[in-house]
C-alpha cells in the first residue's frame, strides 16, 4: 500500500527531500489469503517520516501487522484538517473539520469517483491537450526513491536524503488552500 500513500501525499504536497524511518517484523511466518503460510524475510512494520521541498511534514505508518484493516489519510493545516479518501480504490468521503467545528463536515466531490480508472483518463485528456499527466514516469521514479530511501533510513537508523525532483504536476482544483497554510502544515497517514 506504501506506494498509493506516497503518491497521494507527493501528488499533493510536492517531492519529497528527507525521510527518517524505523521498521520491525512482528511474525516470522505470515498466513496468506488462501491459508498458505510463508516466511516472512522483510519488515511488515514500518513508521516515517518525510520532509517536503514546498516546507510540509508528514508522519506515516505502513503496517501488515495490525489485525484491524484501515486506510486513513489527513492533511492537517493551520486551519483544520482534511479527510481523504483511500488513494488505493479513491473510495470513501472527502471532510474537514476545522479547529472551531464540532464533527467533520463532508466537501463535494466533483466529476466522476469511478476508482481506479481515473489514470488511464486522465492521461488520455492530457494526451488529448497536450498537456502533462499526473502519472508520470518522473512520478513513479520519485516515489520510487522514497520508499528506497525510506528503506534505507529504516536500515540505517539514520536520515536519507531523497534525490531533488521537480514537478510538472498540475495544480490541483481546489488544493489543500482550503484546509490552511501548507508552510506550516503536517500530515497523518496511515
């Protein structure tokens, strides 16, 4: 799952620079859907952190280990905090709940919500535009170096640097602006 979460959070906070990043493996033997068990040879367990060039931080925890399943992803801001749906399916509410609300309120959600789809058609509207689609390579290859940072860091026990990337995203319509100051902003996920 690290990889959607990595591309939802770089997607909207930009690259990332720096990571730290702590792992474990609770089992040594892991019991697969269909009721074959395997050996576990890498961490299923894993707690980071991530600075961002554009100045946010974000905390995340990518875990095979808790017997709860559960997708969470918050933008928290000087504002409040925004509630994203699960960048794995895109399914689930879009909410914010400002520091003076009581509840989460839920955002409207315009255009289609039809999952997984949503790439390939976004790409072929750029295509169409000429313009550049959120899905790159320079994308994938960043989230890429993250998690191989993050890996590192993890390893290491010590701060990774992420190779500079510069975006050629497009802005999104109605960008986390609306929950605060990014500047100061930090997130949540996992």
């Amino acid at each position: 799952m690290g990889p959607y979460y990595l591309t939802a959070l770089v997607a909207l906070l930009g690259p990332v620079t720096r990571v730290a990043a702590t792992a474990r493996t609770a089992r040594t033997r892991r019991v697969a859907a269909s009721g074959a068990t395997f050996p576990v040879e890498v961490p299923t367990h894993l707690h980071t952190l991530l600075d961002f060039a554009n100045g946010p931080s974000a905390t995340a925890t990518f875990s095979f280990d808790s017997p709860e399943p559960r997708s969470l992803l918050e933008i928290t801001g000087s504002e409040g905090t925004l509630s994203l749906p699960d960048p794995n399916t895109f399914a689930g509410p879009l909410r914010i709940r400002r520091f003076q609300d009581d509840d989460w309120r839920p955002l409207p959600v315009h255009g289609t919500t039809a999952g997984r789809g949503l790439g390939v058609l976004d790409m072929a509207r750029a295509l169409r535009t000429g313009q550049d689609h959120r899905a790159s390579g320079e994308l994938a290859l960043h989230v890429l170096e993250t998690m191989t940072m993050i890996t590192e860091a993890a390893e290491t026990h010590a701060t990774a640097h992420v190779t500079p990337w510069h975006s050629t995203l497009r802005e999104p319509h109605g960008s986390i602006g609306a929950v605060g100051d990014t500047d100061r902003g930090a997130v949540w996920c996992g």
